[in-house]
C-alpha cells in the first residue's frame, strides 16, 4: 500500500441474497484528496460508502484505512473505532443541541476539557459558523445545518470523512453554493473524503477523481476532465454529461463520419461509433447563400442563460446537439453551418 493512501480495498464483494451489489472491487485513494462515486441508483456505489464506514461488512475481500485493516481477512472494526466521519443526507443534527454541542459531540472521550472547547472552535472557524454556537438547528438555515454536520463529522481528526448525498436536500441555487463552500472547507482541513452522488455535475465540481460505478463495479476512475473528454466505453460517455453519437471511419488519428474529417482519439480503427461533446459544435449562420459547409436546420432551441443547447438536423440526416454560450440564440427552422472543433473519442461499433 502506499505510504499517503488513505483508503483501500481490495477484491471487495457484497450481495444481499441474490443482489450483488459490489463485485470484486478495488480502490485506493490519496491521502488529501476527494473521490465521487458516481452511478445510477443501484449501482452499489452507497453500498460501498457503508462497507467503508462500518455499516456492512464485505462478504470477500479486504479494507484499509490509514493503513490499518478494519475489514475482510480476520479484521472487523466497528464503525466508532475506524478513525471515519460520517456526513449523512438529512444532516442527522441533534434538534435538542445547540451549534457548539453537536459539534462536540463526536469529542468524547477523546478530547478533554479545554481542549475540547478549543477544537469546537476552531472547526466552526473553519465551516465559518464564528457567532453560531448557541443557535438551534431549526434556528439554521439548510447550508448552515449542512456545515454543522461537516464540522461534526471533522471534529475528531477522522483519517477520511464519508459523504452520503451531501448536497440532494438543497435547492439548485444553494445546491451550486454549498459544493463550492464545503469543498473548500475540506481541503482547509486537508481531508480525505469518499463521497456518493447520482448527480455529474456535482461530481465532476467537487472532486478531485470520479469513479463511476455501474452494477457493482468500477467501470472508470479518473480525474473529472479525463473522464468527461476521454470517458473508457460508450457507456461512461453517454452517462457523464451530454454527448452526440456518430457513426464514422477511424484510422490513423483522424474520423471520417457525417461531420467531415475530424480528429479522432481511441485505440479502434475501422467502423467505429465517435463521441463529441456538444460544446465540440459550433453554428454560424450561412453567408450570401453560401453552402460550403457541414448544413444543417436548427430544431430545438433551450436557453439556460450562460448558456445554450440547440439541437440540429444535418441534412445527412444524424439529429446532434450544439452548446453554445448565453448570446443571441438561433430559431428552430434556421438553416446553420456546423463547424467541428475538437476532438472525437471513437468506441467500437456495436
């Protein structure tokens, strides 16, 4: 194992009755750094975050935490003594505590005393909770009773801090905030933490790698621009944001398919399916009945304000999407010329 991983597991399995929710999983993560597991519902991803934490035990394999064993192959900790702070979806704050109580909380028995006042204050310094101490929960709105929860789960110096849906409870405005606030807040603290979303924009945001899970197993882990612009199957790519799929030639570095010659990345040649992202498209408006060009009539037009997705039909028929930013938009019956800049990720074709 290496000296700074914080987290490993290796081989882990877990089924409840015929359910395999975790297949023979392997995973190790740096000391200091955040790891999304991303998938779909089902996928075993919240299954993995509670073998971690001491909620389930593997039925194979093995798991590390700070280099120590805490699961699989003789070792079975319970969750209170594996060094892990557990942040869960609905906060789960003691209604009856104030601020400054729930945070210490976690400190018994191992802090004593003066030190136990000064480590409550330095962890709501650094949630940026300064003034709160005496306040209720109720009296809180959702991202302050969020840092609590994380201020709580930090108190104790955990060697990993384990994030189960943080931001699902929050509205979209609050929801962008808190991903920005806690994510500094955990890197101030120099955390290590695992956290769970269904959510890819969360995950790309707030992580420092991704491992997308896809029934029971890691099907990619990588840093969030790897694998949105270089995702391993089909598969990763259509989940992972939007993306426009076409069929074309591969060879040499270069794909041959409806939008003209583009460059291509990927180890198949031949027949190939090729992903490009919609941000990869862009339309301009055909000069003096000018048709040099890729042609194609605008269908659908949603504006987000920052930003764009026109959807277009080229005339060889293939229906993509085009990201463009928030200024004037184009209106459905338009004829566009499309433009490829970027490159193309090409999959076997199926």
């Amino acid at each position: 194992m290496s000296r700074q991983a914080m987290i490993r597991l290796l081989g882990v399995s877990k089924s409840f009755g015929a359910t395999k929710a975790v297949r023979d999983l392997d995973l190790e993560l740096a000391k200091g750094k955040i790891l999304a597991l991303l998938g779909p519902s089902g996928c075993g991803k919240t299954t993995t975050l509670r073998l971690l934490a001491g909620f389930e035990s593997p039925d194979a394999g093995k798991i590390e935490i700070a280099g120590r064993p805490v699961a699989g192959h003789g070792a079975s900790l319970a969750p209170e003594k594996r060094r892990v702070g557990m942040v869960f979806q609905d906060y789960a704050l003691f209604s009856h505590l104030t601020v400054a109580k729930n945070v210490a909380y976690g400190l018994k028995g191992s802090f004593g005393g003066k030190k136990r006042g000064a480590r409550v204050a330095e962890v709501l310094g650094l949630a940026r909770l300064d003034g709160l101490e005496g306040r209720m929960p109720h009296e809180l709105s959702g991202g302050q009773q969020q840092r609590v929860a994380l201020a709580r789960a930090l108190a104790p110096e955990p060697a990993v801090v384990l994030l189960d849906e943080p931001f699902s409870n929050l509205d979209a405005a609050l929801r962008a905030q808190m991903r920005s606030e806690m994510r500094e807040i955990l890197k101030a603290a120099g955390a290590t933490a695992v956290f769970v979303t269904h959510d890819q924009a969360e995950a790309l945001s707030f992580a420092d790698e991704v491992a997308v899970m896809f029934d029971g197993k890691i099907v990619q882990l990588a840093p969030p621009e790897v694998l949105y612009h270089r995702p391993a199957t089909r598969a990763v790519a259509e989940f992972v944001g939007e993306a426009n799929f076409v069929p074309g030639t591969a060879k040499g570095g270069r794909l041959r398919c409806a939008l003209g010659e583009v460059p291509a990345c990927g180890e198949c040649i031949g027949n190939v399916e090729a992903m490009l992202r919609p941000e990869a498209l862009h339309l301009r408006v055909p000069a003096n009945g000018e048709d040099d060009g890729v042609g194609a009539t605008v269908i659908a037009r949603e504006f987000y304000g920052h930003d764009q997705l026109v959807k277009l039909r080229l005339d060889s028929g293939p229906i993509l999407c085009s990201r463009l930013g928030g200024g004037p938009g184009f209106k459905p019956g338009e004829r566009v010329l499309v433009e490829t800049r970027g490159t193309a990720v090409v999959f076997p074709k199926v």
